[in-house]
C-alpha cells in the first residue's frame, strides 16, 4: 500500500479510502486482508483484466476527439509472417473506395501487439494463428492459402504441384515452439490431419520473410503464402498444393472503441 500511494503521489490513508469506496460501489471485495498483506480476490482479477484495455480505450477516445478537426492515421501492425502485399489485400477495397484515406502499415512482433493497442500507437493488429488474446476484441478476418517453399536443390522444387503428405519426409521449418506459437500449432494439426507427425525446426530468423527460412535449411520446407514461383534469384520455390490448406488472418483492436476505420475494412471483408 504504501508503494502505490508513493506512485500514485497520495497518502496511504487516501489510497486505502478509495479501495474500500471502490469496493462499496461494486459490492465486492477486491482485497483479502491481513495484518501484512492484500490478497487480491478472483473478484480483483477480473477487474483489472477488464479495466486495462477499457481505460486504455477511454485514453484514445480523448485523442479522437482533441484531433477530430486534424485526423490521425489508421494505423496497422502486422506479424512478419504476413507480407506487407497480404496487408494491402486486407485494406485495399477501402484504399479504392478512399484514396485519401490515411492509413499507415508497420510489422509488429507478435509479443508487443497487445502492448502497442494498448498505448495507441497501433490501431488494428493483424496476425496469424487462432489463439485470441482474452482483454482484445478479435476475430479471423481472412484466410490465405498454403504453399510450399523449398530450395532449387530440395527433391520437391521441380514439381508441378505437391501434396501436403509429401512433405512428410523432410523437416518443417516453422517461427515458434510448439505449445508456445499458435500458428506453428495450426501448421503442425494440419500435417497430423494429413496423416503424418512433422519434425519441425524453429527457425531463428527474425523480421525477415518467412520463405528465407529454407534457405539456413536447404533440405527442409516451409508453408508459406506467396504466389507460386521462384523467389530470391530463383534459389527459392514455391509450389502449389493440389488440395493447399489455409491459413488464418486475425484482426485484434481494443473493446469498446469505435472506429469507423476499422468498420469499413472488416465490412469489406464480410
């Protein structure tokens, strides 16, 4: 108690005052006492997991409303793993409806999503995987389809088109532990949904597009997005699946923020 009083720059006594009227209007108990201690109750929890992003978002609406004569850009960070040509597909219907639409698009690490919607300096995150973040409002707004990407030396490169149980024999180079990155748990359920187990490796490249992966590891192949073709002075293909699986674009923002933005570009997604 006396910390926080010390950095909310009140006494003891006032911050102590404000739980106990905090509580008497909620009609709970934030705080199991000892003579030591404050105990936060599930009660508590779930509070400060709410009041975060809600005051986070009461922040940005008073940025709206001091700029509503000077409007800022829209701004949206994307995961590497999507390509900035993937993100202009997402906005584009807007961008024609709208050319004069402010709108800026910066790569975000997954981990500094939640933290950047929170800060405002992000407005739309998009991301791979399934997983949503329990305080954000989400929801999958697109899917791109799966290819392979291989070396020009790998067994794989010169066919026509391949089938996902192909790839069985060769490490998969995928951007996150299993367990730990939902879209490398997507990329593994769909390899045991095509009958075999991978053998994965994590690839240690960060920022970088992930079709480069297979390039630190030749004989191994990626599942990636790009058209098909070759890439990078034709040392990489990509080739088409005859039945390619899909993966996900997730879209997070802030609950209970309104944005006609954001509006316009899910509306064009529907």
């Amino acid at each position: 108690m006396r910390v926080a009083a010390a950095e909310l720059f009140i006494s003891q006594q006032a911050l102590s005052s404000s739980i106990r009227e905090l509580e008497r209007q909620l009609k709970v108990t934030l705080f199991d006492r000892s003579p030591r201690n404050l105990t936060p109750t599930p009660a508590a929890d779930i509070l400060y997991r709410g009041a975060v992003p809600l005051l986070a978002a009461g922040k940005q609406l008073i940025s709206q409303v001091r700029h509503a004569d000077d409007p800022t850009p829209f701004v949206i960070g994307h995961s590497p793993d999507l390509a900035p040509s993937e993100v202009f597909t997402v906005i584009e219907p807007v961008v024609l409806d709208n050319p004069s639409a402010p709108i800026a698009v910066r790569a975000v690490h997954p981990h500094d999503m939640r933290a950047e919607l929170l800060s405002g300096t992000i407005d739309l995150a998009l991301r791979r995987g399934m997983s949503p973040t329990p305080d954000l409002a989400t929801t999958v707004i697109t899917h791109h389809a799966l290819r392979l990407a291989v070396t020009a030396t790998h067994p794989l490169a010169t066919a026509d088109r391949v089938d996902l149980e192909q790839i069985a024999d060769y490490e998969l180079v995928v951007w996150g532990p299993e367990h730990e990155a939902s879209y490398t748990d997507l990329l593994v359920e769909l390899c045991r949904r095509a009958g075999f187990e991978p053998r994965v490796i994590v690839s240690t490249l960060i920022g970088t597009p992930p079709h480069t992966a297979v390039i630190a590891h030749p004989q191994a192949c990626a599942l990636v997005t790009n058209a098909p073709g070759w890439l990078y002075d034709k040392r990489i293909r990509i080739v088409e699946f005859n039945d390619p699986p899909f993966a996900p674009v997730r879209g997070l923002w802030l609950p209970g923020t309104s944005s006609p933005m954001r509006r316009k570009i899910l509306a064009a997604l529907e």
